[in-house]
C-alpha cells in the first residue's frame, strides 16, 4: 500500500466505532469511487478545524469569541445547564422545554481514563456559575457512572456556595412499557416519583 493511502486509513481509525477494516474500507472507497467527496470532506474539516473554537462563556463550539445562544437576550440568564457534550445541548434545544443558558464540559470525569476536573473545565464552570446571575443549575449529565459521578461532584461543589443545584429527573420513557424497561431504570422512577 502507499504511504498516503495508509495515512488515510490511520486518520479514519481515529473515528468512534471504526476499526481497522472499516477505515480500510472508507479510504478504498472515498479514493475509488468519491474523490470529489474526498476532497469536500478534506475542505470541510480543514475549515471547521481553522474556524470552529470554544465559546469564551458556555464553551461550546463556536466559531465566534461568544456563541448566538449566550448572545441571545431571550434567554434566562438565572438558569444555566450543565451537559457534556454539545450533542447533549442540543439534544435538550430540540425539546424547546428549556429557556435558559449552557455550560459544556466537553466530557465528563474519569479516573480511570485520567481525566479530571482541570479536564473538564470545573474552572470555567465555577466562574460563571457564580457570576451573580445564575440563580440555579441544571445538572444534565449523562445517567452512566461517570456522568451521575461527575453531577455530584459539581453538586457538591456549587452548594458549597450557596448556589440552587437540580438535577435532570429519569424515569421510564415516554410511550414505554413497563415490562421492556430495565429494572435500574423503574427502581428510579419508583425513587424520583412525584404526586398528581
């Protein structure tokens, strides 16, 4: 193989869920039968690499200094959610519930995997947090060990100063039957249930 074409595959590796042979197979492909969206994808990522950076408030990506949603004056700047991925964000914006503004971690804490709360910028978070505006944060990480492990970090160290700290409620899904959900996910519903 050619050094260029192995370099192709080695870049598509670095993909999530793409392993040796499916990279091999996107490079194949992309050479043989789309090398005119070889080289779009080429541009496109060479541009959003130049462009696209981290807003200086939420963090999110932006490719100005302040993302459009913090400049946003429709929003409620006493509410600021916290989530770990800017897929999460939007996730939430999709919903059309929530008014309020963001905070991305850009990941969330795991020892294991040698990341800490320097990694996820606890920093920058503690700093808007407690800016005097925010009246109350959302906690919206993910419910696996290391999303529910890194809410209760920042729980604990936004109560700590006095701010109002919630966290997203989980439950069983909308339009779930009871006997397809998994028992964790029921024994929480049972747990978070509320009056009516």
């Amino acid at each position: 193989m050619s050094k260029s074409l192995d370099f192709l595959t080695e870049a598509l590796r670095r993909l999530p869920g793409v392993g040796p042979k499916s990279a091999q197979r996107m490079a194949f492909h992309l050479l043989q039968h789309d090398r005119e969206g070889a080289a779009m994808l080429s541009r496109a990522l060479y541009q959003a690499v130049d462009a696209v950076h981290h807003c200086a408030l939420c963090n999110t990506f932006s490719e100005t200094e302040v993302c459009d949603l913090c400049l946003d004056d429709q929003r409620d700047t006493s509410m600021l959610c916290v989530v770990e991925t800017p897929a999460d964000q939007m996730m939430i914006e999709q919903t059309l519930t929530y008014k309020g503004l963001y905070f991305i971690l850009m990941g969330r804490l795991s020892p294991l995997d040698g990341i800490g709360p320097k990694d996820i910028h606890l920093e920058k978070l503690l700093a808007r947090a407690a800016d005097g505006v925010v009246v109350e944060v959302v906690l919206a990480t993910n419910f696996t060990n290391e999303g529910e492990a890194t809410a209760h970090y920042i729980s604990e160290m936004l109560k700590a100063r006095g701010l109002k700290v919630s966290r997203l409620a989980r439950g069983v899904p909308v339009g779930g039957e009871l006997e397809y959900v998994d028992p964790g996910t029921i024994a929480r519903a049972m747990l978070d249930r509320r009056s009516t």
